[in-house]
C-alpha cells in the first residue's frame, strides 16, 4: 500500500486478515496510533496527557521520556505555585 492512511490500514486488515505479511500491517498501524498519541502528548505538554499516553501505550520505548517530561511539567506548576513569577523563570 503506497497509502500513508492509518484508516485505509485499518480498512485493508479488516478486509483481509488471513493475507501473508498482515501482522506486518497490524504493527505499522499500531505504531502510527503510537505515534500520533505521542505527538499530542508532546503538544499537549500537560501530565494528563503524558500519563493518558502512558496509560494506552505500556511498554513503549518513550515511556521513559514520557516519565521525564511529565516530571519536568509536575515541577514547573510546582515551582509556579511557590514563587510569584517562577513560571517565566521556569520557562527560560
């Protein structure tokens, strides 16, 4: 499939599961959605979002940036509760 489509993957397992090579399919389409949670994760920047990513992917391989992103969001909403101004601080 010269397709990029996650839903056209989707549609062609469906459509054919018994074909040669379809769990190859099944793991780019498992990647792709692995992929996009990630990247909303990543603009999102919130803990929800991280632990939301974790939460639906376990074991992935960025679960340990997803921990220390998360890590680095906790911290800064720390560090703007506990000082008038710190959030500019923390951003820079």
């Amino acid at each position: 499939m010269r397709e990029n489509n996650i839903i056209a993957y989707q549609i062609f397992i469906n459509i054919f599961p018994q074909m040669p090579g379809i769990s190859h399919v099944r793991v780019l389409v498992e990647r792709q959605m692995e992929m996009l949670a990630w990247y909303d994760a990543v603009t999102l920047n919130s803990v929800v979002a991280y632990e939301e990513f974790l939460k639906r992917f376990p074991g992935s391989d960025l679960e340990i940036t997803a921990r220390r992103l998360m890590k680095r969001v906790e911290e800064r909403i720390a560090l703007s509760r506990g000082l008038p101004g710190a959030l500019d601080v923390a951003s820079n």
